[in-house]
C-alpha cells in the first residue's frame, strides 16, 4: 500500500473513532491532537495515540508491525520518566469503519498506545505561554532532569551513537531541507550562514563531542525534551512523549537534551528561565564541560523545530490556518537559530563575602539577566570530596582542617579556575554570523 492511500485510511480510521462507542469504558466526546507522525484521541479519562503510517527517513511508520514495535518502545522508555501516564499498548480491532479499541472480533487493524488523560493547560508550553511559569517551575524541572538523565544507560559499547559524524549529519540534514524551503530572501541568508557556522562549530567542537562519548556522556536520553513534552503532574515537571522511533536522536549526549529544553524557553521570550534552569541542572550534575557543546546543540534544536513545522505543512490535509501557523514557526526557529548562534563576549564575574552575606542569590540574578552560570565554590568543594551538597553539616569543620585544609583549598580553586575556562561558550571567532 502507497502512503498517500495508507494516510487516508489512517485518516478514515481516526474519524471512525470519534464514535464514542468504539471505546470500551465511558466516553462523552472524543478530541483529536495531531502531529507529523501521531494521531491522539482524547476519550474519557485516556489517551490513544496512534502511529501515523509514514516513512521520513528518520523514521518509518510504514508497516503494521513496525507500528506495534514502536508503540511498544514507546511504552517501554517513557514508563522510565512517566510510569503514572504510559498504561499499555491495545490493539484496534474490527475494520477501518467500525473500529473497536482493544480486544474484539474481525483482525487487529492497528495498535495504539493508551495513556492517562491530563489537561493540555498542565503542559509547560501552555504554562509558559500563559505567564504562569515561575522559578519555582524552572527549579523543579532542571531536578526532574537531572534525576532522569541519571538513570539513562549510557550507549552500548561499540555503537556509533553520539560520534562526531553522526551529529554533523543529523544537524546537516535540518540545513538541507530547510534550504530546499520556498523562504524569502532574508531567511535564505540566515540559513546559509548557518551552515556555515555549524561546519566551524563543529569542527571546533569534534575532539569534545568524542571525548564526552568516550566519557559515558551519550546516553538513551528523551531525545525530545521541549517544553510541549513535558507536564505538571502534583505541580511537578514531568517529561513525557520521549523518541522511540530512532535510536540515534535517542542515544545522545545528556547537553543535547538540557539544549532543546534551553532553547525553548528563550523561544517562549524566557532567556532568564533558560539560563537559571542551565546553572541549576549544572549545579545538580557537574557536568561543566559540557557547556563546550550547547551553543551548538541549541542551534541544532532550533532548526529540528524549523524542519518539523515544513514537514507539518506540507502533509496532505493539514488545513490552511494550520499551514499558516507552521510557516511562521519555521521563520521563527530561524531567527532564534541564528540569534543563539551569534558570538557573545565572555565575562567573568566575582562575588566574594562572609557567609550569609548575599553571594549566591545576587549571582543568581546576574546569571539570568546577563545570560550565564554559577560556579559556587563551596558545591565544588563538596563534589571533589565525595559530600553531597545537601549536606551542611560538612562545612562546620574549621578553617586548615579536612575538605578546608590548605591542600583541599588550593585544589578547589583549581577546580573553579579549570572550569571557568570551559564555561565560555562564544561562537568561533571566524563566525560570519550578521545581527537580524
């Protein structure tokens, strides 16, 4: 079967099971979210979201049973972020105008993934977009983050996941079919110094992106981490939709995660959430280094965002309104592409004073409104000697004895002076990047 006549089908399908009948526990009214690749129907208290029966390349809905497989990772790796949501994976039996969701007479004719219903108001793209984000928010999901990139296995050895040539070629590929876009004059321009930016950035960066996969720093990470993935679930932010279709776009470095998250608070107009929710999950982690990578990966999400929305537009029977916001947004990522990409002179600010005076809570302020992050000296201190940062009780000890022996001292200062030096992010110098 074609795809044009396999998207029809689907799309029979998905109108059929607007019969609230076709459900086996109580419904009213069912909804309908659609993506490139997903159809979600929302009945009851649940969600069914179904593989749309497509192949991009990056991924392949083609077949019944590649659908079924993919439904079932899907329920697999987001149980790991999410086990309160992900139910079970249920058959839909009967035939294309009479379906019925689960078990029942006539041949299983597609498989869907069954999830607890929650109030699209509770995502964080909704929350952000109606000024109801707050610190607080941003706190709490740079723990909920961190805690999920913790538990991630790293890449099995012997893969190609996360190298250098893989990551080039996924960025490579959003440049491509972007250029190919009917865009104006202006976008055209940005797109190409993209290109060029990406290629120096990259090349700059190589040697890094190798040494943090050999690190264990490529991970089976969401791979999708946008604020319309993840909910406020008890007022706590939960990731959710994570990718199970490619292992490639799953198994990445943990900075390429935290950047589609980063990105996507400065393209709500929350650069100071981006920047707080940066230096929290870092403070969290210690993982400095990877500070090396954002810019590009940032720059990346961006333009995965912009290659979606054409790809959006151009599916067969996307109403013109739909068509319209999408074009928009693939404008839009251009522009925060190329605004996060433009080289930015580095500053090092000191704060110094007796405890309680004020050094941590005036550095946070300058961090999320000049765009940077926090190195704490006394976190630093705790990490190289094995203390958790919760613990205060290890910082009773006096001055010249243990962790803040003379000895102990002089290596945190060589710590804090080791990762200043990689908390610089600029763009290259060779950067030809013009302001928009």
């Amino acid at each position: 079967m074609n795809e044009t006549r396999a998207l029809k089908d689907h799309a029979a399908l998905v109108k059929a099971l607007h019969d609230p009948g076709a459900y086996p526990h109580p419904v009213e009214a069912v909804e309908l979210i659609e993506t490139h690749i997903s159809s979600v129907l929302l009945a009851g208290e649940f969600a069914y979201k179904l593989k749309k029966p497509v192949d991009l390349g990056f991924v392949d809905f083609a077949s019944l049973e590649r659908r079924k497989h993919f439904c079932e990772e899907e329920l697999r790796l987001n149980r790991r972020g999410a086990p309160s949501l992900y139910l079970e994976v249920v058959p839909i039996t009967g035939d294309v105008d009479n379906p019925h969701v689960g078990p029942g007479p006539g041949n299983t004719i597609e498989y869907a993934v069954r999830m607890h219903r929650f109030a699209a108001s509770a995502r964080l793209d909704h929350v952000a977009r109606g000024g109801l984000l707050t610190r607080a928010h941003v706190d709490l999901l740079a723990s909920s983050v961190a805690a999920y990139h913790e538990h991630c296995e790293a890449a099995p050895a012997g893969t190609e996941f996360g190298s250098p040539e893989l990551i080039l070629r996924w960025a490579s590929d959003n440049l491509d079919d972007l250029a190919g876009a009917q865009l104006t004059q202006v976008d055209s321009r940005r797109v190409r110094e993209l290109r060029a930016w990406t290629q120096e950035e990259f090349e700059r960066r190589a040697p890094v992106f190798a040494q943090r996969r050999k690190f264990g720093r490529v991970r089976e990470c969401h791979g999708d981490l946008h604020l319309g993935n993840i909910v406020l679930l008890n007022g706590i932010p939960v990731p959710f939709d994570c990718i199970e279709f490619n292992q490639e776009l799953r198994f990445i470095d943990v900075m390429n995660d935290v950047a589609f998250a980063f990105m996507d608070l400065i393209d709500h107009g929350l650069a100071p959430f981006a920047w707080r929710f940066l230096g929290d999950y870092l403070e969290r982690v210690g993982d400095y280094e990877g500070l090396a990578t954002l810019r590009f990966y940032a720059v990346y999400r961006a333009l995965v965002r912009a290659k979606i929305a054409l790809i959006r537009r151009a599916q067969p029977g996307t109403p013109l309104e739909e068509k319209t916001a999408d074009w928009a947004s693939v404008v839009r990522y251009i522009k925060v592409a190329h605004l996060i990409a433009r080289a930015s002179t580095p500053h090092l600010i000191l704060t110094c004073g007796v405890t309680g005076s004020g050094k941590t809570t005036v550095a946070q302020v300058l961090l999320e409104q000049l765009g940077g992050v926090r190195l704490r000296s006394d976190l630093e201190r705790k990490r190289l000697h094995g203390v958790a940062s919760t613990n205060h009780l290890a910082a009773l000890k006096a001055v010249g004895e243990g962790m803040y022996a003379t000895a102990a001292t002089e290596q945190t200062y060589a710590r804090l002076r080791s990762l200043a030096s990689v908390c610089s992010i600029r763009a290259s110098r060779r950067s030809s990047m013009q302001p928009f």
